[in-house]
C-alpha cells in the first residue's frame, strides 16, 4: 500500500489513534472500468485522471481498538482526493458506539457512486446459524449444501424451494440422487424440478420455457457485469433488443394456524424496471400481503413481523426496501446463511442494502426529506418501463419552473403556485429516437418517464431549432420533477442516464363518467333526465349489440360485442407483452374508479396473469369468462343450441349491466382523456386551453370531421371530490400549438395553477358534449378547512434526524427502526374508510356542505399520507367511525341488496331534499333498464331449444360400429374399449359432483381464497379425465380419437362437467362438424372484428338466421 493512502487511512482514524491502530489494508477495484484499467486491483497504482468520476475502488483495512469490545462492523465511505472521485469503504471495529448512518466525511457535494456496472463489495457476509430475526420462506442446511454442490441454476433451485412453500414435497424428499437429475441451466432443468422430485422422471414440454431461457439471459448478463441488463447493448443470446429485468419472483404472505409463511408463486415474464435491470431480475422479490392480514385485527402484528426480520430463501438474505399497495419488495443482499458465496454464481456482484440505498436515494443528498417521503421515491425504481436511450451527461440540463407572478406567498412555493409542475421539456431528436426505439408509427409530442432522480412528463421543447430531428438528444428537467437528488448530470451513472420511458402522450375515449363525476355534474346544474338520458343511451345501444341475433352475420356481430366487453384483444396484448404494453400505448390512461389518484406505474401486479396464455392446463378452457364465449362462438356454437353458452352469454350481459348500474361508468362519445402540458409559450390566456388531435374526431350527431376542439368545454380529473373539481374551461386554437398533439395544453397564466383547480393526476378528462356544458354552471374554488392539521398527528422526521436517532440504538434495533420506514407503505392510511365517510356525508347533507368538504379533505390528505407522514389522531377517526361509518346512503343499499348482501346494522339514510339525489335515481332507473335488458334477451330462447348433436355424435357413432363389429363379426375389442371409456368418465363425473357439493356456490360473492380453493378442486378433477383410461387389453384407438371419445361421452352425462374437463375437445369437435378452418393458437390470440366489417354488417339486415 503506497504511503500516501497509509497516512491518509492514519488521518481517518484522527484523535483516536490513542485508542485504535491500523491493522491491514487491502484494495480491490469496482465497476466495469476499474477493471480494465487495473483488473488486478494494484494498490500501489495511482487512481486515473481521466473519467475520474467513473472509476472506483474499495480499500478494505482493519482498525482494532486495544481490546476490542463488543465489535461492530458498518460501512462508512470516505472521498480519498478531489481529483481521484474515489471512495474508501472501511471496516471499523467500534467498541460501543454505531457511527451515524451518514457517517461520511467526504464533502456533501461529492458524487455517490453511480457505478456503469454492479460493484464488486468484496467477500460476502455469512450470518451465522444463530443469527437472530430471520425468517426462512425455504431454507434447508443439508438441501442447501447438495444445491450449492451440485451448483443448480437458480431458477431451478427457486421451482424447488416453490413447491416445498406450497406444501408440494418436503425438503427430505429433494434427495442427491434427484438434484443429481437436475443439473445444467435454467433452460434445461427448471421445469424438470417437479416431475423429477414428484415421480423421478422427464415431464413433457414445458409451455413456459421462455421464462427459463429468460433466467438463463440474465444470469449471463450478470457474469458478464457491463450493464447489458439496462438495455441499449443490441441482441443477447437470441434476442433483439434485449434488455432484462422482466421475470418477476413473487410470494404470499399466508397465515395458517396463527402461523405466518410465504408462498413462493411461479415466476412470470410480466413486467421490466430499473431495479430489476440494475440488479437483475433474481436479486427482487415481491411479497404480496392480503388486505384481511394487513388492515384487520392483526395488521399491526403482520406490519411488526415484516419490518424486524430478514427473510432468507435457500441461503440467500433478502431484506425489504419498499413497499406499496399491499406488497412488500426485497433486494437480496451480500448475505448468506449457511451457505458460501459464490463466484459462478455472480455473488460477488451483489450489493448490501446499504450500497443500493447509496445508488438510488443516498443520504447525505436527500437528508432534508421527510423520512416518510424519502421512503416513498423507491417507488421511482418500481415504476413499470422501457430503457430507451441513454443520454449524454452535457445534455441533460436543469432549468427553474416557472411560477405565479408576483409572487404572494412567503416561504416555500406551494404546488398551485407552480405553473409548470412536474412538466419538462426533451428535444425533437430525442423524441424521435424513443419512437424509433419503440417502433411508432409518428413521433409523440411527450413522454412520461424517469431519468435520473426525476420523474414526470416531457414536452417538445419550444425551440424550433430543437424541434428537429436530428442532432444528439436533449432533455431540460425542473426542480418540480426532481424527487431524489443524485447531484449534477456528471455524477449520474449509465443506469440512470438512460430515460426510462412509462408512456407516450395519446389519446383515450370516448370517457366514462362515475358515481363521483355525477355527483359533481348534478351539483353543478345538469338536470337530471339528461343523465338517465346518457344511462340509457349508452346501455340499449352496447346490450344491442349481445341481442339483436335477425342478421345474416348476427353471431359474428355478437363475438364482437363480447370482445369489447371484456377488453380482450388488449388484454391478450398486455398479457404477451408484459411490462411494455402501456409504454407501446395500449390500455387506460387512467383508473376508472374514484378512490384515488392515478399511479404512473402499469400495475399489473394485481391482475393475475397465467404462465400460460390465459387457458386452463388440463381442459384448455379460457380462464376468463368473455374468452371462454369467444371461444365457444368461434368453433361454431350458437346460444339457441347450446344452454351452456346462454347462460354465459347472460352473465356477460350482466356484468355490463353492472358497469352501468352499479359503477355508474356512464360513456359520453363527445369526449376523451389525455396527458396535459403547461402551455410551452405562455399564449394561452386563463382559462383557455388547447386540444389537437392527430386522428380526426367526428361528431355522432353531424357527421363533422375535425382534429382540434374549439368552444366551451367542460375538464376533470380523478378523484372528483369537491364541488369545484370540474371545470368550464374555453378550448381555442392557437398557431404557435399547432405542432403539439394528443396533449391537453394548460395556461401558464392566473394566481394559480389551472390543474391544481382540479383532482390529482397527470390526466384530464375532456368533455366537449354540448348539453352537458350549456347547462353546467361550476363552482367557486374550495380550499381547505383552516384546522384540517389539526385532525392528523405529525409525524414528520426528516432525514438527517432520523439518522441521529437510529445511531444511538444497538444494532438489530436500528435495522427493525430502518425496515420499520422503508416499510411505511404497508402503514393504514383509512383511504377507503373516508371515502365512503365522504359519500355518506354527501348523500346526508349536501355537496358543498362544510361537512363533506371537510371529509374530501379528510380523504385526499389520508391519500398522500406516505408521503407527508401524517396520520388520523386515533381519537378523531373513532369519532368518525362512530359518527359516519354505521350509516349507508339508499343507492349504497339498495346496490347491496341486489346483490344479496344485508347489513341491518346499519342506518338506511333517505334523501332529505326535495330534489332527489342523483344516484338514487339513477339506481332506480338502472333496475328498470336492467329488468327490461333481461327479460329481452331471455325472450330469445325458445321453449323446445334444439339439443346440438355435434357433441354426442361421434361417441354414438363408434358405440353403432363397435356394436356392429360384435354383432356382425364377433369382434368385441372395440365395444370393450368403450366400455373402459365410460367407466373412466363415470368415476371422473363422480369426482366433479363430489367437487360440487363440497364447493356449494350459494350465489353470494365468495371470498378469493375460497374461489381459488374450487379452482383447484376442479383442476383436480381436470387432471383426472385427463389421465389414459384403464385399459383392460390391447387399445384400438389413437390417443386423439381417445380423447375426442371421452369428451363426447362426457357431454351425454352433462355439458357442465365436460365443458369443464374437456373444453378443448368439445370446441375441436363442434369446430370440425360445422367446417372448421386450420389456424395455430398464435393467430387465434390476435384475431379481431375490423371495425370496417363490424360497421358494415351493422348496415346489413335480414331474417335468414339458420336455428
């Protein structure tokens, strides 16, 4: 070691070299670049001059104190020169005191190490077997010593440890001789690891084969560590355009027997990150809590077990980072139990959670946060997107936001007062990079992403000369958008210089009003029989479409209407695309629901989406119920043949009965949805704004064709809580916008900000139908309650302070208080209980009665509560509770009776005013529209409904040959095969009824755990009628002619069982009597009515419907 880091180290120990000394020192280099330019880590070498900012290293030394007492090893970093950019990572042995967590004597204005690939933090930490607060989702000492012996891929390690969780084997059963079996790569074994260790052989083809090779990509692109994952490096290993990331590992927390333990799910390639693609998709797990474990009686016991433990999975620790909307989020760290780290499995690329924390949210930079809200901008890594480009550091500029004038506030600047937030500004180049990168068909006008410690939308700059599309890319972002600070462009490392793109500026519609907006539409002076007017517009013209079956085309009409009914051919779309749906524009802009603001991320962690394309394993039936329609239609079913079908088709019906009358999701066709942007030339005067489309919006009732809206219109967002939420507002066109389209442009003129008038999000809804806006008459803006503080408890700590305290606590209480706050999301923020105290408020006392502004207050506060740290004194929410949460307004009632639920404990509220509450009316008018709905469709089915003889015919057929074959010639091979046949069909039907008694559907809304347990009830019965018959001798058919056999003899016995255990080969059946066309389940998954063929079979009339 040179003299000059000696001395150096010496100095670091300062005035307690009467207490310490200097043991040993050893440097090893980190990143990418330190490799290659001292890939032996010589510590007698120089640091570099050139790109100092990009080249690291980390010394290690020991400091002993003379003697040592109850040591305790932290990382602390520490800047050698000015010049170098380097840091020092120290191990110091401190006798009684744990240095602060920003123990850092380097200057506050020193970059944090951003590194272009994953450092190497020297050897891994071992905890010891005794380690206290770990938790072990699937771990086993012997299975772990095998695992790592034999050295398993991961992906095939982690289906092992998947179905011990699920209580599929035991450790003791994943013996040598099995792991033997299940050697090689991801590719190769994982999907073995079931069949080898269930019955100890080769199991068929694996549909998710993908996911392994996927596995297999990433684990090369971390040996590899030159950042491949993040994207922009080209094709890798059979992929163009490769970037990682996608794989999401998630478990469940369940609680049986008042025991708590995670269940592993089945990986899927659903959707990428930028802690995914900086880690690798191994090193995140997600941990989903359900809300009867997380907001009941044991909540705060749930909350207490997650934020003091570390979580270990066959030896790896994992420890929680984030968490939000009912999931917890962990990293795996340098860690292992009982285990040995290991090179060949990029071990030494891991970070501590401490190392993570200093890339993503350091510190030293952000200390003068909330500790609540800097623990939410981990939410920044998680937001579901694409890398695109990466940008130059010189490129990447800060300007101010532009504020109201003159100024009229003292102290910091309040969001209203902010005319530009969260909105920057990007070159014409740069847009046209991430359009050739996303494959467009035109450049968008702005992007919503992430780059840096920023987050928000960017707009086309203003410059004409920035507008080209030449020329390096260019990206301006302001103070508004910066949630976490990283320090200037130069200190930011590949990762975080690639802009991470959510989605393009589109447009959506037409819109769907809500319970929420028909409150604020009826407040505000629309009548209300123009809105029943809207309800029944819309829902005869959608259930039109289901039955009107005179046309020549009618079922082909009808599976349209199916289609859009359940969003399939997006869905289909969002399923095989995974994360990059909503960035290649598919899918809603925003929630159509009113309980909270709109998230940038494309969650779809809740959606559950099958490993395979959405089809059931054994009876390849449709998970979903409009696919399953879609299905039956295509192969040739009518509704009039097949009861089974009609009855589907009804519950269809009903369900968009529903989203009319229940979730009041009423469509207006004068309107649509889009991002909005502060005008970026200050031309629009207050209380105007600027709409042009590139696809031409024609008028419904004229016919007239244009791509600019002009006129008095009326503007929202979600949640529409307050009397003043919608707005009337003056559409205009402006030449200087003319280039800026699908966006909605908003004044940078007034006292304050015209979006701040309205709900939260970065989406407007835009609603230019003319009766509704001649006869909306608004509302003066309404701010908060002077006293609303003094409801909530503040528990407002900022970073710096947090640091302090945590410093002074032994160590496994600093790390349960550091989880206890990265865990924060997981706290009760009571937002569904104000918005129904809200609603009830409303309903008992008005709109704009101060009661309710009061509780909207209430609600949208409890809203941003991870943010802000403020939660309800408890006092005040029980009096809430006592006051408003035993009282349902009629329409709440009456929408639970039809549904069979029945509270009497409640107190019914009825309408005091002589007007009557616009709900009210519209649930009665939605009982009368939905009585008349059915009785129509039900007046379809004719009394004598034709039985189809498709299905029966081919199993009464070979029953007619074998029995001639007996009779004629004495051969009775044929009829006893058959018989075989329908004994095994029998029992598998004695197992479905018995599945049916035991599940008893009572018509009441079951719970999801109870759905999932008749799920797998079924399957079971599935996987039986699946199985080869018992053959009692030598079997004459082919195994295809088997399985068509069984599913026609099933459909004799009962459409319901065989539909369900051999959907497939009915529809094949059906299919190939009524003349079926060759086409593979790839083409089927992107098939779809143009609406050039829907529209002009709608024209076409006629009676010569074949029954």
């Amino acid at each position: 070691m040179s003299n000059w880091l000696t001395q150096l180290l010496r100095l670091r120990i300062g005035n307690h070299s009467d207490r310490f000394r200097l043991v040993d020192v050893s440097c090893h280099p980190i990143g990418a670049h330190a490799d290659l330019d001292n890939p032996k880590g010589d510590s007698a070498r120089p640091p570099p001059v050139a790109n100092e900012h990009r080249f690291w290293r980390r010394l290690k030394c020991k400091v002993v104190e003379q003697p040592v007492i109850n040591s305790v090893t932290i990382n602390t970093a520490t800047r050698l020169s000015p010049a170098s950019g380097m840091y020092l990572t120290t191990a110091v042995a401190v006798p009684s005191k744990r240095p602060t967590i920003m123990d850092d004597v380097s200057d506050p204005s020193s970059p944090s190490p951003s590194p272009d690939t994953l450092p190497q933090p020297g050897p891994a930490k071992r905890l010891h077997a005794n380690a206290s607060a770990n938790t072990s989702p699937a771990h086993d000492k012997l299975a772990q010593s095998l695992l790592d012996a034999n050295s398993l891929a991961w992906g095939t390690i982690y289906e092992i440890a998947r179905g011990v969780t699920k209580g599929q084997w035991t450790w003791s059963e994943v013996t040598r001789e099995k792991i033997d079996q299940l050697r090689g790569t991801n590719a190769q074994a994982a999907n073995k690891v079931a069949a080898i260790i269930l019955h100890g052989r080769e199991p068929p083809r694996d549909a998710a084969a993908e996911l392994w090779t996927e596995y297999d990509r990433e684990q090369d692109a971390i040996l590899e560590n030159k950042g491949r994952g993040l994207g922009g490096m080209g094709a890798w290993k059979g992929k163009d355009d490769w970037y990682g990331g996608r794989i999401q590992q998630v478990g469940r927390l369940v609680r049986n027997n008042n025991r708590y333990s995670i269940q592993l799910e089945k990986p899927e390639i659903r959707r990428s990150h930028r802690f995914s693609r900086f880690l690798g998709s191994r090193r995140i797990m997600q941990v989903r809590v359900p809300d009867n474990l997380l907001y009941n009686k044991q909540g705060e016991e749930v909350r207490s077990l997650l934020s003091s433990h570390k979580f270990i999975l066959c030896g790896r620790v994992f420890l929680p980072f984030h968490a939000k909307e009912g999931s917890m989020y962990m990293i795996e760290t340098n860690q292992d139990f009982e285990r040995d780290a290991r090179d060949q499995d990029g071990d030494q690329f891991r970070l501590s959670l401490w190392d993570f924390t200093d890339w993503h949210n350091p510190f030293r930079r952000n200390n003068k946060q909330p500790i609540s809200k800097w623990s939410t901008r981990w939410a920044l890594g998680l937001s579901t997107s694409v890398p695109t480009i990466e940008l130059d550091p010189q490129h990447i500029y800060e300007i101010e936001d532009i504020n109201v004038s003159p100024k009229d506030w003292e102290g910091k600047t309040p969001a209203e007062k902010v005319l530009t937030d969260g909105c920057g500004f990007i070159n014409g180049a740069a847009l046209t990079q991430i359009m050739r990168v996303m494959k467009y068909g035109s450049r968008p006008t702005a992007v919503q992403g992430r780059i840096g410690g920023s987050k928000g939308m960017w707009v086309l700059h203003p410059d004409p000369l920035e507008q080209v599309s030449d020329g390096p890319a260019k990206i301006w972002t302001r103070p508004s958008q910066t949630k976490i600070k990283l320090g200037s462009s130069f200190h930011l490392g590949h990762s975080q210089r690639i802009f991470d793109l959510l989605a393009p500026s589109r447009v959506t519609g037409p819109s769907r009003l809500s319970s929420q907006t028909l409150i604020n539409l009826s407040y505000n002076g629309i009548e209300h029989g123009m809105l029943k007017e809207l309800m029944a517009m819309g829902l005869k013209e959608e259930i039109q479409s289901f039955i009107d079956w005179t046309q020549p085309q009618s079922m082909v009409m009808v599976w349209n209407a199916v289609e859009k009914a359940g969003h399939i051919t997006v869905t289909r779309l969002r399923r095989m695309l995974g994360g990059q749906a909503r960035a290649l524009g598919l899918g809603q802009l925003r929630p159509s629901d009113d309980q909270g603001q709109e998230e940038e991320e494309d969650d779809t962690d809740h959606v559950q989406l099958l490993a395979d394309i959405g089809h059931r394993k054994f009876s390849g039936q449709p998970v979903t119920l409009h696919e399953t329609v879609l299905e039956l239609l295509q192969a040739g079913f009518h509704p009039l043949r097949l009861d089974y079908l009609f009855q589907k088709l009804e519950s269809i019906i009903g369900l968009v009965l529903d989203d009319y009358v229940e979730k009041f999701h009423i469509p207006v066709k004068e309107s649509c949805e889009a991002y909005i942007i502060p005008d970026p030339y200050g031309v629009l005067e207050e209380g105007q704004i600027h709409f042009r489309s590139s696809e031409l919006i024609i008028s419904p009732s004229t016919g007239e064709q244009t791509d600019i809206i002009i006129g008095d219109v009326l503007i929202s967002r979600n949640p529409t809580r307050l009397p003043s939420d919608i707005q009337k507002v003056k559409a205009v066109a402006h030449p200087k916008l003319s280039n800026y389209f699908n966006v909605i442009v908003f004044p940078i003129k007034g006292k304050q900000s015209l979006a701040s008038f309205l709900g939260g999000g970065d989406t407007v809804m835009l609603n230019w139908y003319k009766p509704l806006v001649d006869q909306f008459r608004g509302s003066s803006l309404c701010t908060a309650p002077t006293d609303l503080s003094d409801f909530f408890e503040r528990e407002v700590e900022h970073v710096r302070d947090f640091d302090r305290r945590v410093s002074k606590l032994e160590q496994k209480l600093a790390q349960q208080a550091v989880q206890k706050v990265l865990l924060l999301g997981l706290a009760e923020t009571r937002v569904g209980l104000y918005s129904k105290f809200h609603d009830t408020a409303v309903y008992e006392f008005g709109y704009a009665d101060s009661k309710a502004i009061h509780l909207a207050y209430m609600f949208t506060t409890c809203l941003d509560a991870s943010k802000t740290g403020l939660r309800v004194k408890p006092p005040v929410f029980d009096s809430d509770m006592k006051h408003w949460g035993t009282k349902k307004p009629w329409y709440a009632w009456r929408l639970e009776q039809g549904k069979g639920k029945n509270n009497d404990q409640m107190q019914l509220l009825r309408q005091r005013d002589s007007q009557a509450f616009i709900l009210d009316v519209l649930v009665a008018e939605g009982d009368n529209l939905r009585k008349e709905a059915l009785e129509e469709y039900r007046r379809l089915k004719v009394h004598t409904m034709k039985e189809d003889q498709d299905l029966s015919r081919p199993w009464n057929e070979a029953k007619a040959k074998a029995k001639q074959a007996q009779d004629d010639h004495g051969i009775s091979c044929f009829t006893e095969n058959l018989d075989d046949i329908q004994t095994h069909v029998n029992n598998a039907l004695g197992s479905f009824r018995r599945a049916v008694e035991i599940y008893k559907p009572d018509g009441t809304n079951g719970s999801a755990s109870r759905d999932s347990q008749a799920t797998v009830l079924f399957e079971r019965v599935a996987s039986l009628f699946a199985k080869p018959p018992s053959f009692r001798g030598f079997v004459f058919f082919s195994d295809d002619d088997i399985r068509t056999l069984k599913a026609s003899y099933a459909s004799n016995l009962s459409l319901s069982f065989a539909f369900s255990v051999a959907f497939y080969d009915l529809c094949c059946i059906k299919a190939k009597a009524t003349g079926n066309v060759a086409i593979t389940h790839q083409f089927a998954q992107c098939v779809t009515v143009p609406s050039l063929v829907a529209r002009t079979f709608s024209q076409v009339y006629g009676s010569d419907m074949e029954i």
